[in-house]
C-alpha cells in the first residue's frame, strides 16, 4: 500500500459513514490471516499499518507458555504490497456492503407499526414479495387478505409487523390484515386522529369482510364520526379503497358500557343490554325482526362487536327473553307466541283458552300452574336462535368496515 491507497481508504469510509478505524482493523486482521498463509510463516504475528504513508510491516512474535511476548521481528514479505492491496480492495468492499446492510436495517429498525407502500415484485405460495426502494419486504401468506389478488408491478400499501436483522441484510416483514393497518390508514386520512383530537380507542376486524372502529373525541366541538367519515365519505373511502372495498363501520365511543355495546351491534336496533360483570357478559335483548341483523351473516355482527367492547355478548329476542322467564317458574301447554290486538307478545295456548302476556308469564307462574292440562313444555314455540359471542382478544386497538354512513354510526 502506499499514501494514495491509504488516501482512497479515508475517502471509501467518509463517504459510506464506515469508521476509519474499524476499517484499518479489519484490513490489518485480514492481512495477517493472508500472512499465516505463506510458507514457513511465525506461528504468533500482527500487523502494523502507518496511516500517513500506508507501509504495512508484518511483526512475527514468539510467546513463552504463559503467552508473554519473549521475542518480536519484521517478518514482511518482499512481495507483501501486492498482496496488502488485494486483500485491501477485498476488505474494503466487504465492508462497504456490511456497512450498507447495517444502514438499510437501522432505517427500518423501530418502525414496526409504520405502513409502507412497495411494488409487487412476485406471489408464490408462500408470500409476496414487496419491492421499497433499496429493500425487499415478505407479505407472507398468513398475513394476506383472502380474497385480494396481487398483480405483478402494481403498488401496494402494508403495515411493518417485523424488521429482523439477518447475515443479508434487513427481512421486513409486513401485513395486510393486522388491525394496526386500519388504525394506521386511518390515522393517514384523518389529521383529527394523528393530532389526537380524534382518538381511536378500539378496532375490531375480521379481514376482506368486515372492520368495526370505536372513536371518541377529546373535543366537545369535534365529531369522531364525522372526522373520520369526512365530506360526503371522502376520507372513509379513501380507507375502503385501500382495503379493497372492505365493509367498515365508524361506532361513537361512550363511557357507559351498555350503550357501548348497544351502538357495537349496529346497524341492528337493541331494546336492551344487561351487563352481568361476574361473568364479563352482556345480555342483550332486541326485537324479533332484528334479531338476524344483530347477530350478522355467520354471527360476524356479534362476533365484531363482542371483540370492540371486550364484553361476551350474549343476543336474545324478545320472544326468547319471554320463553326463558316463563320456564323459569312454570311449563306451559302446546301452543305459540302471537300479538294481541295491542301489539303485545302474548302466549296462546294450543288448546284454547285466555292467552297469557309475556308480563305475566315471568311474574305469575304460580297461577299459570294450577291448570294441570297445561303442563308441558310448548313444543311449537318459536324458538330464536341466540348467539353468545366471545371477546376474542385480537389488539388494544382494533378495527374497521365500510359502506355509506349513518347519521350515528358511519359505515363505508
């Protein structure tokens, strides 16, 4: 080596931010390995580099049994400058591709959480390949939603669940159904969230179908549900766009547990909510006609909302309610469940007779009971289907679904 190379060095380790020192390490450990390799080389040997004029000196050494330095001499080979400045330009570019897969990791590294927009390189099985610019990202096939295709070269926005170092570089991995990813969208489309005027206090999501957002706001003159919406839907939609037409619903937050969950199963309109907080359930209670809306195609109404409030939900109609109550205390003749000519929901035995009012089948059983004919359980009774829907812990913060809005509850 000499002045010039050495010059080259400082200037190759300036410009890729790779330590001067760390640089003269390496390249001093790699020449005395390229050393020990020559024939009739010192057991014990290192090297010295000047750093004004670049003369390397190979400085063999001979230790005694407890490793003490007993004898040292020049050992550099007559050719060794040629060998120091291959080994260099080895050292060197190793380095400088060490140096830039340290760079691409710390860029990424801390940014789990973040949504990044690459291009879509190829789809195996496996996972899809994402290109960001100077890095590559795994949308692996667990993390993929369903029923969203992934066309070579188009672009494709996905939320960071991972950024793992390996020997070649940075492996970021990232998620297109990860509740995080609507919380994030969202926060991209509405300045009121990432201001926090507006926060998102739970998200709730069942990926392709359907997403349910809580938000609330920290200003009395600042609607959630309208910031998020936006000017005729504009802001939700942009949302829905990305999530490729994913239904999501925009549900006001309240303090009061009950009305939380009574605004959690909309669209369906709720008559009651019992909260039975040994148990963490909550006992709700809606009309006959609504209660297939409450409970969703396959129970994903219940399922959603059950997941928003973190409150097992447990849905009834009325004339189940009524059924319950009355078996509580007495059996009841064949018969069915009919409305009298008020409107009320009324039992009216198969056999003829008075027809006896849901009111009075929870609170006068005992005279209900007297007319032994009677005594059996209703066989025909309409019996509605009830759906006891679990929590299922998913994310602190949870997700969303679209559709048009409503004046209470936004759907995009």
């Amino acid at each position: 080596m000499n002045r010039d190379m050495m010059d080259a060095l400082r200037e190759i380790a300036l410009d890729r931010g790779i330590s001067e020192d760390i640089m003269l390490e390496a390249l001093a450990n790699a020449l005395v390995t390229a050393y020990k390799r020559m024939p009739n080389a010192a057991e014990e040997a290192l090297v010295e580099i000047d750093t004004e004029t670049g003369e390397i000196h190979v400085i063999a050494q001979e230790l005694d049994e407890d490793g003490h330095v007993v004898r040292e001499w020049d050992d550099t080979p007559s050719d060794f400058g040629r060998i120091a400045a291959q080994t260099a330009k080895q050292v060197i570019l190793q380095r400088i591709r060490e140096a830039e897969r340290e760079m691409k990791y710390e860029e990424y590294a801390g940014r789990e959480g973040d949504i990044v927009t690459g291009i879509i390189q190829q789809t195996d099985q496996r996972y899809t390949l994402l290109d960001l610019g100077k890095v590559e990202a795994l949308l692996p096939q667990a993390e993929q939603v369903q029923n969203e295709r992934y066309d070579h070269g188009s672009r494709l926005k996905a939320y960071i669940v991972e950024v793992r170092k390996t020997a070649k570089g940075p492996q970021i991995v990232v998620s297109r159904t990860h509740p995080g990813f609507v919380k994030r969208l969202f926060e991209l489309e509405v300045p009121e969230i990432l201001d926090g005027v507006v926060e998102l206090k739970a998200v709730a999501r069942e990926p392709g179908h359907r997403t349910k957002i809580a938000v609330a706001s920290n200003d009395p003159n600042v609607d959630p549900v309208g910031a998020c919406v936006g000017a005729r839907g504009a802001r939700v939609r942009m949302v829905v766009n990305e999530m490729h037409s994913e239904k999501v619903d925009i549900v006001p937050y309240v303090e009061d547990q009950a009305e939380f969950v009574t605004r959690a199963l909309a669209p369906a309109k709720v008559k009651e909510v019992r909260l039975h907080e040994d148990t963490g359930t909550a006992e709700v209670i809606v009309p006959d006609f609504q209660l297939s809306l409450a409970i969703g195609k396959e129970g994903q109404n219940a399922r959603l909302a059950a997941r928003l409030t973190g409150w097992r939900v447990d849905i009834k109609s009325e004339s189940q309610l009524a059924e319950e109550e009355a078996g509580g205390s007495v059996e009841y003749a064949e018969g069915d469940w009919v409305q009298d000519g008020t409107g009320e929901l009324v039992w009216q035995p198969a056999e003829g007779g008075d027809s006896i009012s849901a009111a009075a089948a929870g609170y006068a059983g005992a005279e209900l009971g007297d007319a032994p004919a009677e005594a059996a359980t209703p066989a025909d009774a309409v019996e509605s289907p009830v759906v006891d829907s679990e929590p299922e812990t998913e994310t602190e913060v949870e997700e969303t679904e679209g559709g048009d809005s409503d004046p209470a509850e936004g759907e995009a």
